[in-house]
C-alpha cells in the first residue's frame, strides 16, 4: 500500500497515521531476533489522553486512558519479538 488514503480505505484505516512507523519496527523487530522457547504474553497500556479511535479507558488502572499494546516477550530479556495494538 502507497499512499495514506489507500491505507485509509483498506483494512489498517485505524493505524493509517502510523501505519510505515508500525511496520518498520515490527518486522525489523521480528527479523533481527530468534525467539527462544520461553516466551511471554505482556498486555500494556501507555497512558495517553489525545484524540485516537482506539484509545482505552481503564478506571481501575493509575493511568485511566491510554493504547493498549499486546507483545509476544522473551521472558529472559524482555525482548518485543512481535506486538499489535489493541483495537477494541
């Protein structure tokens, strides 16, 4: 996908703004490291209180809005193999 607007009427229209930034570092992410077999599931939510389709609110967290992020870890190193946001 080129450009913005077709980014936009396809299936990422929600992630268009940051779709090439996204990309770039999930696939260099995946790329660059062999997961090992101990491997975790961390759910994260980075406070953030702006405008976004796919913002969470959370009242029972400190931080009450923010973009909930889910990653496959290395448990030893904490390394992001792979991570999606959170679209609900």
């Amino acid at each position: 996908i080129d450009t913005r607007d077709e980014r936009k009427a396809g299936e990422q229209k929600r992630l268009a703004p940051i779709y090439d930034v996204f990309h770039a570092i999930h696939s260099k992410c995946s790329q660059l490291y062999t997961p090992p077999a101990s491997t975790v599931v961390d759910e994260s939510l980075h406070s953030f209180r702006g405008r976004c389709p796919f913002r969470v609110d959370m009242p029972n967290k400190p931080d009450k809005y923010g973009i909930e992020t889910v990653a496959l870890c290395d448990a030893k190193t904490a390394y992001r193999i792979n991570f999606f946001f959170r679209l609900s």
